[in-house]
C-alpha cells in the first residue's frame, strides 16, 4: 500500500512533464518554422519541366529562373523531365518533400491528364500546391485561302450544312488543339471529323495545301507569319479577349458567347509545403512574370503573362479539371484517340 501510494505522485509527475515538454516543442515549432520560412532558400531550388528543351514551356523556364535565382540568393536548376503527356516530370514532384525545393512548371495537359489516363501516380488536385499561374495560351482557329469560309460564323454555318464533312487536324486526344474543337463542336452543334498529324507543323502544312478544312492550333506565335505572309486565314482565337500578336482576328466567343479555350504555364510545388515559402515563391515569381521584358517574350510567342494568387491559381486549375473532364467524358475521348 506504502509503496503504490508513494510511486502515484511519481507517475503523475511523469505524465505532467511529458506534457508540459510537448506542448514545448509545439511551441517551441510554432515560434520558429517563419525563422526557417524567413531563411529559405539555403540551397539551389530544383525545377522540373515536364517536357523536352525547346518547346514553349522550356523556354518560359529558362526566362524566368535566372531572375528567380537573382531574387532568392539561390539557383534554380532546370531540370527537363519529358514523357507521358507531363506525367512523368509531375509524379517527381508530387512525390517529392514538402519544403520549396522541388518547382513544377506544368504544361498545357496538366488539367487534362487525369480524364485521358486514369492510371497516373498522383492525384492531380491534391498533390500540389499552387504558386501562380505564369502565361496563358490561346489556340487560333485557322482555315486554308482556298477555304469559303472568312469568319467563326461561316465556318459554323458551313459545317452545319455539310455534317461529318468537314475535317479538322488532330495532333493528339489531349492536345489543346482537338479539346478546343471539341468544345467548339459541343457549343456550336456542328459534326466534323478529326484527322491525326504527328505533330503540329504537319497539320499546320495540311491546312496551307487545303488537305484539311480547318485547325484550332495552339499557339498563335506560331501561326502569326503564316498569317501575315497571306498563307492561312486565321478566323478566331480561343481567348476571351483578341490578342495582342492577332489584334484583327476576333475572339471566338464574339460569335459564340461564354466560349474560352486555353492552355496554361503554371509553377507548382508538393503539397504540404508551409505557406511561407508558397508566399515568397509566389512573391518573387510574380514580380518577374510582370516584368515588361517578360510579357514582350510571351505577346512573341502568341502568350499572356499573368501573375495570380495561389488561391487564384487553385480555382482555374480545378475549374479546368471539371471542364475538360466533362468534354472528354461526353464525347467518349481516350488516350491515343483522335
């Protein structure tokens, strides 16, 4: 009796410290994970592109992060991941640790991946945190000089006159380029066949030469000298408003209300990371995307800088991943078709 009353006190003094220590070290993180926030980076940041150098999301990159690199005191070290539609780059850093070390510069398929393969190593929405939303890209929708058609409007009312008869260039079932048509089908209740191109040039050859009817090609960079040396018409683009490198060309939605097709440069990091180093990351990120030097770079490449909110930059990302899983579920569009 003598001896379980005098160990009581002990075990409750025991109890009592392992408690007054937790709460410690809880405080004792809480006081100092802004500290570690306030010091990062202390080491080069990594940048995955998930896709091959030279394309548009390569060179965005390679612009922006030795800005970036000036700004934090660190380097950020390019790091092209090609393969899988940018799946392969994606799952390196949504697998990675939580603590801004690992960046994302996702490509235009990042909101259309998880409805083409079902099968991908993360979960799209939940695995990464949002930094900003860097450019957006509007697809511009082209036409032959041999074409009939001079506006949106005349290429609707010819396709409805002449169902499944028309043909359209494909370069791939996620491509911005054959969602944008399929959202320009569903919206403007036409029918028209797509025809598979290996890539964009091959397409954009079989417009010229009148093989195919008509092309929603993605970047209006591209597409813009073809334009001005008198080779292709191009009808509409798939931003809300008229672009800067197309100031002629009308946005398709002045002939179809509420239509908006885009693709978008984003950068992302591993979910969990703390907000603070999200905060400057997004900081320092954005004051280089809002450069004037910048937005020359991307109004050449047929893009817009943008610059936003993580929060912002969540919303379009999960608005997008509704959108494009809805035209891809209806129309029955898999991977690999066309």
């Amino acid at each position: 009796m003598t001896s379980h009353s005098s160990q009581t006190p002990i075990s409750f003094a025991n109890g009592r410290y392992c408690i007054t220590l937790l709460i410690a070290i809880c405080c004792f993180s809480w006081i100092q994970s802004p500290v570690f926030a306030a010091d990062y980076p202390t080491r080069p940041i990594r940048m995955i592109i998930p896709s091959g150098a030279g394309g548009i999301t390569d060179i965005i990159g390679r612009t922006i992060t030795p800005k970036i690199s000036e700004s934090l005191g660190q380097q950020v070290v390019i790091d092209n991941r090609p393969g899988a539609s940018g799946i392969v780059g994606s799952a390196i850093v949504a697998k990675a640790v939580p603590d801004g070390y690992t960046l994302l510069m996702v490509i235009p398929s990042h909101p259309v991946n998880p409805s083409l393969y079902p099968d991908i190593p993360y979960n799209t929405a939940e695995a990464f945190a949002p930094i900003t939303l860097v450019s957006a890209v509007a697809p511009v929708l082209i036409v032959g000089q041999q074409s009939p058609a001079r506006s949106v409007k005349e290429l609707i009312d010819l396709a409805k006159a002449k169902p499944k008869q028309l043909n359209h260039c494909s370069v791939g079932a996620g491509s911005m380029g054959s969602l944008a048509a399929e959202l320009l089908r569903v919206m403007a209740g036409i029918q028209f066949t797509q025809v598979a191109y290996k890539g964009a040039p091959q397409a954009l050859t079989a417009v010229i030469s009148g093989e195919v009817d008509f092309y929603l090609i993605g970047s209006a960079g591209t597409v813009s000298p073809q334009v001005k040396a008198g080779r292709i018409r191009a009808l509409g683009v798939g931003a809300k408003q008229r672009l800067s490198v197309l100031p002629d060309v009308p946005a398709i939605a002045e002939t179809l209300p509420g239509y908006e097709a885009r693709g978008w440069n984003g950068i992302l990091t591993t979910r969990g990371t703390p907000k603070a180093i999200i905060d400057r990351l997004n900081q320092e990120i954005v004051k280089v995307v809002r450069t004037a030097e910048f937005s020359h770079m991307l109004n050449s490449e047929g893009a817009t800088a943008v610059g936003n909110t993580p929060a912002e930059f969540e919303a379009i990302i999960r608005n997008d991943l509704q959108k494009w899983a809805k035209i891809i579920k209806e129309n029955g569009i898999q991977s690999g078709s066309h």
